[in-house]
C-alpha cells in the first residue's frame, strides 16, 4: 500500500514545488513507483515535468470534484516510475465550489482509495495556503514534509502551520504524521543560513531531515526545461542531495 506525503507550507518560495518534482524523480530512480499530484492552481509541479498545462483536460480539479477518477487523470512523464496527476488554473474554482459540499475535507482521500495500492508513495505538490485544497491534502495524506528555506523569516508561520496539522490529526487524521522538516536553499557562505540550521535543529531535534538541500543554480534552471534535476544533471549538487532525501525516506519508512 502506498505511503502519502503531502509537501506544505502556506509560506510562497520555500521550495516545495522543487522538492515534489525532486524527490519524485529520484524516488523514482530507486525503483520506487511514484505518483505526483499537483494540487496547486499554479501548476508549477505541472509544467515543470515537461506537461503543457494548456493541454490538461483531466486533473486535480476534477479528481476532487469526483467527476473523473485517478486512473484517467494519470499522465506519464519522462522520469523513470512517475506518474503525475496535473493542474489547471481551474484548480482555483475549487476552494469556493467545495465550500458548500458535506465532508468537502474527504474528496482527495476518497478519489485516492483507487490508486494507492498502485504505488510506493503518493506526493501531494500543495499551493502555497492552509484552504481547502491544502485542507484536502492533508487529510489524504499518512504524513507531511515542510520545507523551510534558510532565511530570515523562516520560522515565521510554521508556529501556523504546526497548529493547523494538530487540528487536522484531531478533527480529520489521527494518523497524520510529520515526515520531517527539510531545510532548503541553504548557502554555506552565509552566516545566516547557518544560524537558521541550527536553530531549527535545535528546536525540532529528530523531525529535521539530516539532508539539507543546498541553493544551486542547475536547481533554478531544470524546470524551465520541463525536466527534474536528476534528468537535467544527475551529477549537480541539487541532484545529490535529493537523492539522499529519498533514500533517507525510504529507510526511515523501512523500519
């Protein structure tokens, strides 16, 4: 049965549509079967494994709504063992059309009975919010990854989204679990970035990954390329390390 990990923060540019697209590809390359949904109406995770988002007919939008199921939403891409479940903008209708639905916090979990037998892990790409589709997410999900990135304000809002998945494992998900707390776009030159480690390290002790994901620029270049780092340059730093957060999530989930 499949592991769901939803990738959240409501905070913008931290990273989690890089980390989805990432630590897809490169559980993929490990021979894990992987499924991508892209549950953000910007459709970054979308276009950015190559899928002309203008061309997508079946997705989230219509996953959530119950009108179409996974199974013909699926749209293979180039990463070996993903498949990717895209976006529309249409995605933003979503929030105000479920408002009024009874258990509107249950559609994604519901949709995904079908198709989670079919795959190692289920990653959930999460729009930068804690509405409804976020709400969704998480209710579907086994457990969650936060990406933090090493600034200034990067604590900021976790304090936020740390109460939410409480109210959520009380009201929707006893079973949500953290998967970890990933500190993204680090650079070592900065005394900053080192300072913001250490105090995350400090406060959340074992819910930090020990991989850290390091500010390179093959990272920022691989989607306009519609391609995932280990596809664009499996030997860039960005690709190293996620490879080594996947398989920090593999053993951590073999246990």
């Amino acid at each position: 049965m499949g592991k769901i990990i939803a990738i959240a923060n409501q905070k913008g540019g931290v990273g989690k549509t890089t980390t989805s697209i990432n630590l897809a590809a490169s559980l993929g390359v490990l021979e894990k079967k992987v499924l991508l949904i892209d549950a953000d109406p910007q459709a970054n995770a979308t276009s950015g494994l190559g899928i002309d988002v203008e061309t997508v007919e079946i997705g989230t939008y219509q996953i959530l709504e119950h009108s179409h199921t996974p199974s013909e939403a699926i749209i293979k891409c180039s990463s070996p063992n993903v498949d990717v479940i895209p976006a529309h903008i249409d995605l933003v209708a979503i929030e105000i059309e479920l408002v009024d639905k009874e258990n509107r916090e249950y559609m994604l979990k519901k949709a995904l009975e079908s198709v989670k037998d079919q795959y190692d892990y289920i990653l959930i790409d999460c729009a930068p919010s804690l509405g409804l589709l976020t709400l969704n997410a998480l209710t579907a999900a086994d457990s969650v990854v936060i990406p933090i990135q090493c600034e200034y304000f990067a604590l900021e809002g976790l304090g936020k989204l740390l109460n939410t998945i409480k109210s959520i494992q009380k009201i929707h998900n006893p079973d949500l679990d953290i998967e970890g707390l990933l500190l993204t776009m680090f650079d070592s030159r900065l005394r900053l970035s080192n300072q913001v480690v250490e105090e995350v390290q400090k406060h959340f002790n074992d819910m930090v990954f020990e991989t850290v994901i390091q500010r390179n620029v093959k990272l920022s270049e691989a989607p306009s390329f519609g391609e995932s780092i280990i596809n664009y340059d499996a030997t860039s730093k960005g690709a190293v390390n996620y490879i080594h957060l996947a398989q920090e999530i593999i053993k951590k989930n073999s246990k």
